[in-house]
C-alpha cells in the first residue's frame, strides 16, 4: 500500500471508533453519503430562507416607506378635499 492509502485508511479507522465513542453503536456503511446528502439540503434552506428573508426586508422597508408618503400627502391636502 501506498502511504496515502495507509493514511485513508487509518482514518476511516479512527472516524470509525469515534462515532461507536460518541454514539455507542457502530454506523452504517451508506451513511456517510446520506449524511453528505442531508448537509447539502440543509445549505440550500438556508440559503434560501436567507434570500427571502432579505427580499422579505426589503419589500417591508420600500411598503412601509410608501405608507408614510402618501399618509403624508393626505394630510397635506386635507384642507382641499370639501363634503
């Protein structure tokens, strides 16, 4: 073996041990590609929950900003408005 595959393996090893420390029971073998699965949906809803939050923000803030013109120009022109 060469010494790189000696490292990957002794890794694999260890990573091994570690998760039958940690968890108490060993792990499946596809777990590993399940667990690399769920990381990447969980990057994609937070970067989605992001971005709309951002726009979120922004629609709130422009909304808001609308209110308080035109609430303005209503008052403003109250004394020309007659019933």
């Amino acid at each position: 073996m060469t010494n790189i595959m000696k490292h990957m393996v002794l890794n694999e090893k260890m990573s091994e041990e570690n998760d039958i420390l940690v968890t108490g029971e060993k792990r499946q073998e596809g777990s590993k590609i399940m667990e690399q699965k769920v990381y990447k949906v969980m990057k994609g809803a937070g970067a989605t929950n992001i971005a709309v939050g951002v726009v979120t923000l922004v629609v709130g803030i422009v909304t808001g900003i609308l209110l308080i013109v035109t609430g303005g120009k209503l008052i403003a022109g109250k004394s020309k408005i007659l019933f």
